[in-house]
C-alpha cells in the first residue's frame, strides 16, 4: 500500500502543476450499483459524507462538474 499511496501522490503533484483547469474526484471506499438517485455530497470530509455512493451517482457528478466547470482546481470527495 505504501507504493500505492506514493504513486497517487505523485500523480496528484504532477496535475496540480500541470496548469490546466483540473478537478480530482475522490470517491468514498465502496463504490455500489445502487440506483442513480441524484442526491449525494460533494466537498470537504464532513458530517455529510458517508462511505457509499452508487455508480450512477458518482458519474452524474463527474458529466455535471465537468460541463459546468465546478470544482476547478480542487479535490472534491464525492458520497452518497
């Protein structure tokens, strides 16, 4: 794991200063093929966060941020 963690670092690094208009999308540890619901939390780690999201949800997140240009140079942590 510790190489893992270092390489997700690294990339991490490598886009933060590749000047682009990036968005990093962390999700939660477990990923579900739950319906797409539409309600989620996106932001710091909070009270809202929650260790879950479905699929469905986490891609609508990531068309909507993309297309709408939220969340730019941020690392946004997605949950249902």
């Amino acid at each position: 794991m510790p190489a893992i963690v270092r390489d997700h670092r690294t990339q991490a690094r490598l886009i933060e200063e590749s000047g682009l208009a990036w968005t990093i999308i962390r999700g939660p540890l477990i990923f579900t093929d739950g319906p797409h619901t539409h309600r989620y939390h996106a932001g710091p780690i909070g009270r809202e966060s929650r260790p879950a999201i479905s699929r469905a949800d986490l891609a609508d997140f990531m068309l909507k941020t993309s297309t709408a240009g939220a969340f730019i140079r941020m690392k946004p942590l997605v949950s249902a």
